[in-house]
C-alpha cells in the first residue's frame, strides 16, 4: 500500500521568516537609537544628510513629471489637426530648426512623401507625416521605406508621428535607417524652438 505523501504547508516558514525579519528590523532600530543617542550630533548630520538627499530625490522627481506634462501641452496642439495641416505644421517646425528650401508635397499619389527639405549641410530630408492616435505598425515603416530613398532620392528618411511605435516599427524603421520621431520626440522637438502653431 501507497504511502501518504505529507502536504507542506505554506505559510508556516513564511510566518517564520515574517517574524524574523521583524525582529531583525527592531534590532536595527534599537541599534541605530542608541548610537544616535550616544553620538547625536552626527545623528543629526546623518539625519539631516538623508533628508536632503530625499527632498532631492522629490525634487528631480517632480520636475521630471512636470516637464512631461509641459512636453504633453507642447504637443497636444497637434491632436485636432487634419493630415494635411500636420504636414504644414511639420514644415514649419522644420523651417524653425534650420532645414533648407522646406517643401510640402504630400497629397494623392505623393508616393510616401509628404514634406521635401535640405538640411543646413546641404543633404536631401524626405519626410512622412502620420498624425493620428494609437499604435503606428511596422508595415507604415516599410512602405516609406520602400520609397524613401529609391524613388524620392532621401538622404535622411525622417517619419515624424504622432501615434506610439511598435516594437517592429521602431525595428524597421533602425534597419532601413529611418529617423523615426514619436509623439515624445515630436514634443521634446517642439520645446527647443519657437513656432506659431
């Protein structure tokens, strides 16, 4: 006859542990309160120490999310635009930046090409215009790829979006060497020059 085979019971070590770290974690606070009191003025140097490093910590947090939140208004002005006023938009960011002889082309039968421009070194920009919300896939990527240089003579492939890319679309876009600027790009893009939208 088969022996019983003992269920283990959970909980019971991890009970075990739980105290054990509790009384561990008690014996570090009666350490540290005695050698504050034997030493309190480095207790307070220390003390004093960790809280600025905390406030700083808040600080850079803080910031951080606010320049997120300015960058989000900086672009969300594009959020109500047809494609047609994203191009134009987009060239007008461009023309702010330096590029050369600016040109929107885009339209029925553009081949991929919504905007045409010079970089101030004098190389060919062929830019892609995808204002809309949500994922931007692959196959966005390798259509423009396909056309970019072969057909529009692109120097520098740029795809300016205001949609999240895929992880395949930013795969594609690294392979066939296209810049690929998303909705954070576009926004950080938008912070660094004055443009009347």
């Amino acid at each position: 006859m088969p022996r019983r085979r003992r269920r283990r019971r959970k909980g019971r070590h991890d009970g075990s542990l739980t105290v054990l770290g509790g009384l561990g974690l008690l014996a570090l606070l009666t350490l540290l309160v005695r050698q504050a009191q034997a030493h309190p003025v480095a207790a307070t140097l220390i003390a004093a120490g960790l809280a600025a490093v905390a406030a700083a910590g808040v600080s850079v947090w803080v910031s951080g999310r606010r320049r997120i939140a300015g960058h989000e208004r900086e672009v969300a002005v594009t959020d109500g635009m047809s494609g047609d006023q994203f191009e134009h938009f987009t060239a007008r960011l461009m023309r702010a930046s330096g590029f050369r002889r600016v040109e929107v082309v885009g339209g029925s039968g553009d081949m991929g090409a919504d905007v045409f421009a010079y970089t101030p070194d004098g190389r060919r920009v062929v830019v892609q215009c995808k204002r809309f919300a949500g994922n931007l896939g692959s196959p966005h990527v390798q259509r423009f790829a396909g056309t970019a240089r072969d057909i529009h003579g692109a120097e520098v492939a740029l795809l300016v979006t205001t949609g999240r890319p895929t992880a395949q679309a930013r795969e594609v876009a690294l392979r066939c060497r296209i810049t690929l600027i998303d909705r954070p790009a576009l926004a950080e893009w938008l912070t660094t020059r004055s443009l009347d939208c």
